[in-house]
C-alpha cells in the first residue's frame, strides 16, 4: 500500500472485510494467504490488505488494541508517538487550558487522536497525501472525526492564528536509508522553524530526539524527556506563560506519571561505594538530573564521570532502580568467575556503565550454572574498572560485605 488510490480502497467494503479478515493472519502464511484471497479479490486491494495487516501488527507495540482499527503507513509506523507518551502530552496541554492545537506534522494522527480524547479540537496538517489519508481514516475509525480536522499542507506555509497551541513533530529520519538524523537543523522542517513557530503562539510543545544536545536547547523553553517502562522515548520542547519554566529541565516517567524538574543542583562529591547502589532512570540521565536524584537519596557518585548513585542506606524513589550490594572488587573475570560458582549463580544480569567490556563476551566467559541469581555492575570507582555484585531492592538479601 503505497498510493492513495490503494489505500481508498481499503476503505471500501471489499476492503474492510479483507482487513476484518486479516485481524489475526499469520505472516509466515502470507504467500498461502495472498493466493486463497486473491481468488475472489483484486491482486492489488490483496496486497494493500496485506501491507496494512503487516502494519497493524508492527503498531500494536505503540497503540496497542486501537492499531486493529487504524491504519498506518510505514513511515507513520516508525515515526509516530506511542499512545502513553501521546496521551501523557495530551493531559498536560490540556491541564494548561488550551482547547485547541494546530498539529504540525501530524503523521498518521496519533498525537492528533490523543489530543482529541482529551477535548481538545485538532487542526492536524501533514504534506504527505498518503499520511492524511490515514489520519482522516483514523479519526473516523476511533470515533473522533468532529474534534479533528485533516488538512494536506506545508506546515510552513500554515496560518496557526486563533489556536491555544501549536505542537510540531518534525521528521528525524532520512527518506534514503531510513536512519535518524542528529542535528536538529537537519529535522524536517528544521528546528530552528519550529522553534519560531512555538514562540507566536500562546503555548507550544516541540517534539525532539532525546539526544538533542542541551546547548542546542532554547532558554525560553521547558524540555522534559520522557521515558516509557524504563526506555527513553522522545524529548519535548515546552513554551508558555504558566506552568512552564524557561530553561527548566524535567524527566517524566511513564507509565505511573512521576515527573522531576531539576533544582540545577551541582553534581554531588564522589565517595566510597555503599551499601546501596541506585541505577537513574534513562530520562533522569539525558536530563542531567542524577544530582537531584543523589539528593534525595542522600546518595553519592561512584564515580565523577559515572551515573551511578550510592548510598549507605535504603530511601525509595521512582527515578531510579535500587540494588543491594554485596561485593565491590577490581575487575577481574576469573575472581568474577570463581565468586559466581562458589554462590551457585546460574543467571547474572549484567550491566555496564564506563567499561569497555562487553556483557555477552563476559557472559560466555563466566560459564554460568546454579539455581541462584546475581546483578553484576561493570564500571568505575575512583576512577578505576570494578565491578559491583548485588540484588534489585525488593529481592530478599542482607546488604553489607
């Protein structure tokens, strides 16, 4: 399904019982699959029907039961906010009062389908004729088609005046190879546009890579980097006159909601490693908040160059993974080796932060077997490769060595 024309026709009722039909098809079948359908069914309706069951198969990750009733392109697949992180977005702007948003780039809909579940009427633009195609079919297929409005357009050329806010998504992605690009000016349109774009309205939100340098980041602007069960998935761009601060940097973490703003906190002394060992949540690293988190847990660095938190005692927090340690020793495998058979370690989760090890390597070496388990930390302190052995938090061990 690469055209308009073949994508209408999955509109139609032919093609609506073909993706009924689809739902749940396996693609190891498809070739048996194609040939069964494509004796009551046009060739070309068969393979739109086949790409986009591909595609909705592909979604689920990201819409989750809704990516059975919408309809994606490829690009729109890899490129579109995950239904969390939309929905997240979404309550904020809603929570600053706007009513209404011109979304910018607005793909296959998903950021325009989760702000209109909040109440809030879309003004969606996209170039792609193919990508709004999709975003009006999405509308009407969740029930949303009177809070959204479809408009094929240069965003650039989009008059936003009379919205409450404006939010773009620039394209990061290459159209040749697929790959992401890095420099924000080399976004489609550039981000230097957005960003002109956010300060005429009166609230604005900017989607960007979670990678962005900070030096690169507006000092008129809030970013806020968001994570989503442990994974770091975008960072945005924040502008407006209330509940935004200028240059403040926050980490969001989904699914339970925490969200940090920074304090701009120094980075805490490096000391001795403790009985505790606290892993930041990626969101709390690409923000630069481990200051804030060693704060609240009245915790340490390792290490001055290492996101590691250590601390002597146990004090929860949701922005980062506690662990109990039992043994800190120089990197040594045949120690490592020897220690994991003495205490029958049969699985060891590997982690690595600051060493050049690589954890797969290491694993083979290792030769594991045992009814036990064990977290393994390669990394610094003071400046020197060690590896720390412990348990998460909640598992049942005695800390201390």
């Amino acid at each position: 399904m690469t055209d308009p024309d073949s994508f209408a026709a999955l509109l139609t009722p032919e093609g609506q019982a073909l993706l009924d039909a689809l739902h749940d098809y396996d693609p190891a079948d498809e070739l048996a699959t194609a040939t069964r359908l494509r004796r009551d069914h046009p060739a070309a309706l068969v393979s739109a029907a086949l790409g986009q069951a591909r595609l909705r198969q592909r979604a689920a990750a990201k819409f989750g039961a809704d990516a059975r009733r919408m309809y994606f392109t490829p690009n729109g697949v890899e490129q579109s906010t995950r239904t969390a992180v939309a929905g997240h977005r979404a309550a904020r702007l809603a929570a600053l009062g706007v009513r209404s948003v011109a979304d910018l780039c607005a793909g296959i809909g998903g950021d325009a389908l989760a702000l209109a579940r909040a109440g809030i009427r879309v003004l969606a633009v996209d170039r792609d004729p193919l990508a709004c195609a999709a975003a009006r079919a999405n509308a009407e297929a969740l029930g949303l088609a009177e809070l959204i409005e479809v408009r094929c357009a240069d965003v650039t050329g989009t008059d936003t005046a009379g919205y409450d806010a404006v939010f773009v998504d620039p394209a990061r992605r290459t159209k040749a190879r697929g790959g992401r690009i890095f420099d924000p000016e080399a976004y489609s349109p550039p981000l230097s546009w957005a960003i002109g774009a956010a300060r005429t309205a009166p609230y604005a939100a900017l989607k960007i890579a979670p990678g962005v340098p900070h030096e690169a980041l507006p000092a008129d602007a809030e970013t806020e980097w968001i994570s989503d069960g442990g994974d770091v998935k975008e960072a945005v761009l924040w502008f407006g006159p209330g509940g935004v601060r200028p240059g403040g940097r926050r980490a969001t973490l989904l699914p339970a909601g925490d969200s940090l703003l920074g304090a701009d906190l120094p980075d805490p002394e490096p000391g001795p490693v403790g009985d505790w060992l606290y892993e930041p949540d990626g969101a709390v690293i690409r923000a630069h908040l481990v200051a804030d988190v060693a704060r609240q847990v009245g915790g340490r660095l390792i290490d001055p160059t290492i996101a590691y938190v250590t601390a002597d005692a146990l004090t929860p927090t949701p922005y980062a993974t506690a662990y109990a340690i039992t043994d800190v020793l120089p990197f040594h495998v045949k120690k490592l080796r020897a220690l994991l058979r003495e205490r029958e370690v049969g699985v060891a989760v590997i982690k690595k932060r600051g060493s050049a090890v690589e954890p797969e390597e290491l694993r083979r070496k290792l030769k594991l077997s045992g009814r036990n388990t064990c977290t393994v930390f390669l990394t610094r302190v003071a400046g020197a490769p060690a590896m720390l052995l412990g348990h998460p938090a909640h598992a049942q061990v005695t800390p201390g060595r």
